[in-house]
C-alpha cells in the first residue's frame, strides 16, 4: 500500500456546482474457467459463443423510448464535464468518458420521461433562473455564457437539458417517493444514542474506488490501473471523481466514489488501517480488501461530537509579493530571500502595512476562512500558532511568495449532538437515495433503448 498526498483544489474540482456529473461505469469481468458463478442464470458450464462481438464497440448515439440521444448531444455534454473538471485525458480515457456520458444521458431521458407520467414539467423561467445560477458559477452572464459554450465545444441547451432532467426528478421524488419514507421517533433516539456512545471517536470522510479481482490473473492489471490513475491524480491530470466514476466498480461510482463520514469499525480491517495512518488530503493504495483492491482519499477527518480545531474562523492578512514576467531564477532567489527577511521581522498584525511599503508588498485580508479552507501543509501550522505570528514564506516562481499573518482565532464549537431533527432528515434522505436508485435500474430494465 502507498500513501501518497495530492492537492486537495485538483481532487475537489468541479466547478462549484451540483451539475455536470456523470454516471458509473462497471467494468466487464472475465470467468477465466468453464465454472460458473452464482448469478442466478441458465448458463451452462462449457458455453459456446455463435457470432463474433467486439464488446469494446459501443455505438454513439440512441435513441430511449423514442427520446433521440445524438452524437453531438455526447460531444455537449463531454466538453461540458471536460470544462468543470478542467480534465487533461488521453485518447483512451476519452473513449471511456464518453460511454460514461452516453449512460448518463440515457438516465437523464428516463428520469424526464418517469416524471411526465405525473404530470410533471419544469416551467421555462424555472430553467433561466437554474441557468444563471450555473453560468454565475463560471463568472458568466446568462448572456455570455451561450457563447462562451459554445467556444468549449458546448451549448446551452446541453446544460438546460441538464437542469430540466435534474429539476424534474427530484420533484418526482418528492411527490411519489418521500411521502412514504418514515423514520420513527425510536430509530433516531436509537442513532442519537450511539453517537453519545462513540463521542470522541474517529471518523473520517473518505471517498473509495474499488476494482474486484476475483482471479490471481486479474491482479496485475487491476494493480496496473490503480497505481496509473494515482499518478495521473497526483500529476493534477483529473480529480479523484473522475477516476471513482469511471473505473469503480461499487455503487459510489456515480457520487465520484463518496463514503461520507465514516468510522474505523464501519470499514473492513484492510481499510480502517490505512485510514488511521492517513493525513487529511493523502492517497493510499492499492489496499487488498473483498477479492478486490481499494484506493482512499482522505476527504476531511475529525473526532465525533467533539470540536474540530481545523474549523475554526481565522482573521488573516496575507503579504505577498509577484515575480515580474522575465524574472530570472537566480532574480527570485534575491528577491524571496528579501522577503523573507521581512517577514521574520513583522510583530504582530499592526506591522505587516509597514513590512509591506518596504519591500513593494501586497496586503489582503479575509476575516471568512476556516482552517480547513486552506492547504493541508498551512494546516497544520496555523492550528498551532498564536496570533500575531506568521507562517513562513511561500509560493511558486509563476505566482511569487506569500506568507498568513494569523491575526485573530474564532475557536471552533462542538461538543453538541445534532438535533432529532436534523437525524431524522438525515436518515430520510438516504432512504430517498436508496428508493430512487432501484426506481432508476427498473426504468433501465424496462426501458427500449436502439442504438444507432
């Protein structure tokens, strides 16, 4: 198993919105013997393939109970995921992006057409306001953000099919599934109650892609893959999402491989270890687990019900200084070194203007983040500093060098159980997720779906 750390902005890139997701892909198992596994279907033992098919074909387009899926609504909705993802893929991974598309565009016409059996439609104003929520997310106008679409290979009317085919599920959700779903008083005073038992426990928020290898031959290739997509994530070429949607092979896929928060004893023994030893931000695997193999992501970690020092609201001034185009390295050198000369002389907050004027610095302030808001590395030294002190210099030649003077500390509260409430919404909502997903498989097993 490797632990490795990758930057937190590259795996939690998705542009600041709830759209522009796709669906999971599982990847076809081969039985390597003439057994036959217990899938509850007549397959005889020693079977004979009539007919030649090359099951790495797929056709470009559908057509889904008489809802035409074409091959530029692909190309769309794939520079639309490309753009919010800003994913750098190769030839091949492109391939699988675009079945990935394919089968999310297919889900979203079911879902359009499961909520016309009710009557329900999104109104046109509803999908403007959706629209200029979603270009505001790209610092667009409504009005530029069509052409700026469009420049990326997009459209508007890709997101808008987005838009409707999300809107239009969750009101049939809300209409035919949550008015059946009941926690009782005695399951949350149940849940509320172990929760008071673990307080202080560790929890942590992971994300997972699992690929199984039921055969010794399966190993290596599943092993090639994994360790691939970690470099390819710590290279910043795609987030942990993509590769979670596109290569697990679990029911997380869809979510981008999402466990939420969960504690050590939740976990298989293989899994809660490498937990444990993980840091906020850090990789791990490939890890052994269920005749398969698992990789983390250490999303957050915190103790349960008791207050997490990484939340706490800081006031922070940031002095920083820029390396003017054609700057040499030898130039930067002098130039970082200066300033870190300035920087160890500040005392306090009421200096860091003077510092500033004496080198040419730049002073910003922000009384709004949390610890956990920042880079792992500043972390974990802001958690441990006392107002007044500065962290020591940082950067990159092509954004110049930085340092967080700490200026004031709002301590984090905690210690509180959430309200019956809030676990009672908690717990509906999951059972809306469950519901919903086996509404969605029956529509796919139901459904007539062409390819052209």
């Amino acid at each position: 198993m490797t632990i490795i750390s990758t930057s937190s902005r590259t795996l939690r890139a998705l542009a600041g919105t709830a759209l522009l997701t796709v669906a999971s892909v599982t990847l076809a198992q081969t039985v390597p013997d003439s057994s036959v596994p217990q899938t509850g279907l007549n397959i005889p033992e020693n079977l004979q393939i009539f007919g030649k098919v090359d099951p790495n074909v797929r056709k470009p387009t559908a057509i889904v109970n008489g809802t035409v899926i074409t091959g530029t609504d692909v190309d769309q909705r794939m520079a639309l995921i490309i753009l919010a993802n800003q994913f750098k893929l190769k030839p091949e991974e492109e391939q699988q992006l675009r079945l990935t598309v394919l089968r999310g565009l297919i889900d979203e016409a079911l879902q359009i057409q499961q909520a016309k059996t009710e009557d329900i439609t999104v109104k046109p104003e509803e999908l403007d306001q959706a629209y200029a929520k979603v270009a505001e997310n790209f610092q667009k106008t409504p009005a530029e953000f069509g052409p700026f679409l469009r420049s990326v290979g997009s459209s508007s009317r890709s997101v808008r099919k987005q838009i409707e085919g999300e809107l239009a599920w969750q009101r049939y959700l809300r209409r035919r599934v949550e008015p059946s779903v009941n926690v009782s008083d005695d399951e949350v005073q149940k849940i509320l109650a172990a929760m008071n038992a673990s307080k202080g426990t560790p929890e942590f928020h992971l994300r997972e892609i699992y690929m199984s290898a039921p055969t010794p031959d399966r190993v290596p290739a599943v092993m090639a893959a994994m360790r691939q997509a970690m470099e390819d994530m710590k290279a910043g070429k795609a987030p942990f999402e993509y590769y979670a949607r596109t290569l697990s092979e679990t029911t997380t896929a869809p979510s981008g491989g999402e466990l939420g928060w969960v504690r050590g004893a939740a976990l298989p023994t293989e899994l809660a270890t490498a937990a444990n030893e993980m840091q906020v931000g850090q990789l791990a695997g490939p890890i052994e687990n269920s005749n398969g193999f698992s990789i983390l992501y250490m999303v957050d970690k915190r103790k349960v019900l008791e207050a997490d020092p990484r939340s706490a609201k800081l006031s922070l001034k940031q002095i920083k200084i820029a390396f003017p185009a054609g700057t040499t390295q030898a130039q930067a050198q002098v130039r970082a070194a200066e300033f870190a000369t300035t920087v160890k002389s500040i005392n306090g907050c009421g200096s860091v203007a003077k510092a500033a004027a004496d080198i040419g610095a730049e002073v910003v302030d922000n009384d709004q983040l949390t610890i956990r808001d920042l880079p792992t590395a500043l972390q974990d030294m802001l958690v441990n500093m006392q107002i007044g002190q500065a962290t020591p210099p940082f950067g990159s030649p092509a954004e110049g060098v930085s340092a967080l003077v700490l200026c004031g500390r709002d301590e984090a509260q905690g210690g509180n159980l959430p309200s019956a409430g809030q676990v009672q919404n908690q717990v509906e909502q999951q059972r809306v997720n469950l519901r919903a997903a086996k509404i969605l498989r029956d529509l796919r097993r139901d459904a007539i779906i062409e390819y052209r």
